[in-house]
C-alpha cells in the first residue's frame, strides 16, 4: 500500500509569492492533516479535512488555506509569503479521524520544505 | 487545553545501554498520549499510544512507556539503545475525538555513540 504522498518535496519562493502544496493519503483514508515543522516553533496544527470538510483549525493567520478534494487528496495554500513561513510542511492521513474504528494513529508524508527568499 | 513538556532536549547513550525520554502532561480531561519518531528527512512513524488501556504500553523496536497519571507522565524507555535510534522523538496529546488534531512537545534528539 502506497504511503503517504507530498508534492513537491522542496521549492524555493520569494517574499510576496503564493505556493501550493499537495498531499495524497494513503488509499482509503478520509482524513487528512497539516503541520508546520520549524526549528524555533516546532512542530504545530494548521488544519484537518474529513470528507471535504475542515474541521479543525490551528492559529495560523488567514493567508494559510486548504482544501480536501472529493477523492481525499488535500491541498494547502499560503499567499502572500513571508520569510518566516520557510519551513517544513507535514501532511498526515487517518482512516477517520476520528471514532471507534480509528486506532488514533497518523500517517506522516515526509513533507514538503519550503524556503521563502 | 492540553500539552506536553518534553523534560530533555538532547540526550545521548552509548550503544547498547538504556534510553529513558522524558514527557509530562497537562490535560483537562483523559488524554491520548503518543510518541512519534524522525529520522533525518523523514515523516514521522508512530512508536506507540496509551488510550487509556494498559498503562504500560510496548511499541515498536522495542520501546515502551508508562503513563502514571498521579504524576502526569508518559516516559519513553528502551532497554539498549541501537546505532538506528539515533533520531528525534516526540512525545504528543491529543483529544479523543479529534484524533487529527496532534499537540507536539519540543522534541528530544538523541544521539546514540558506538
């Protein structure tokens, strides 16, 4: 079975410039996850897509955006970037998400690292 | 709200002794604790989980943790350490209804020496 796929895996973005991000979950899983990796922050939520749906949210400004596609692929957007979101964006799927049939763990790509000139 | 506090950022063994990684938590409600794994330049890969079940939980590679709750503590323990360990681990909480929702402790890199 196919893991966890992040395109593209690194990508280089000047001050002011939009990027998009994609990941495909592992097949069959409907839930889909984003995380920000830096080195001063760590490692924190950005946001979860269950059925097309988002239904978390972590506290990144409105300039972080995302969707989920009816086939589970999900795509993250940041506009207008700032030298401070270099960094390395993690996508994580889950059968669920959440419920009884999730044994809570996640699924990791092995990121997509972005460096803001 | 819910956290955790990773109590070591580096530690480093000699191949072949004990690892001990330690995490605290603070939780309003019943946690699910969890440690993850990086290698360099790699996605993270689940060593093990308490939802409230055993309080002493075995993972893979041969880790394992305790969740003692009068402490609030879920330390990470490997009785002899491999050259392969050498990685940076996190220890995360999350809700048991929102299970995409992960909060990260700091982490704690380990460097293990022959």
């Amino acid at each position: 079975k196919a893991g966890v796929t992040q395109t593209p895996r690194y990508l280089i973005k000047t001050r002011g410039q939009q990027v998009t991000l994609s990941c495909s979950p592992i097949s069959g899983h409907r839930s889909v996850s984003w995380y920000q990796q830096t080195p001063g922050q760590g490692l924190q939520f950005l946001f979860e897509y269950f059925s097309e749906t988002q239904r978390n949210k972590g506290n990144f400004p409105g300039r972080f955006s995302g969707r989920q596609f009816s086939n589970s692929r999900s795509e993250m957007n940041v506009s207008t970037l700032e030298l401070g979101d270099s960094a390395l964006y993690l996508c994580a799927s889950s059968p669920t998400g959440s419920g009884l049939w999730n044994t809570g763990e996640l699924f990791f790509g092995e990121g997509s690292r972005l460096t803001v000139l | 709200a819910q956290s955790v506090t990773q109590l070591d950022s580096h530690v480093s063994v000699s191949e072949g002794t004990p690892v001990l990684l330690r995490c605290n938590y603070s939780s309003s409600y019943s946690p699910s604790l969890f440690w993850y794994v990086q290698h360099p330049n790699k996605g993270l890969q689940l060593l093990l989980k308490y939802t409230s079940a055993a309080t002493l939980v075995k993972g893979i590679n041969g880790f394992e943790a305790e969740f003692k709750k009068s402490e609030t503590s879920f330390h990470l323990t490997k009785p002899s350490a491999h050259m392969s360990d050498a990685a940076e681990y996190f220890c995360v909480v999350t809700k048991g209804d929102s299970w995409g929702k992960l909060q990260f402790g700091a982490g704690t890199q380990v460097v293990v020496t022959p």
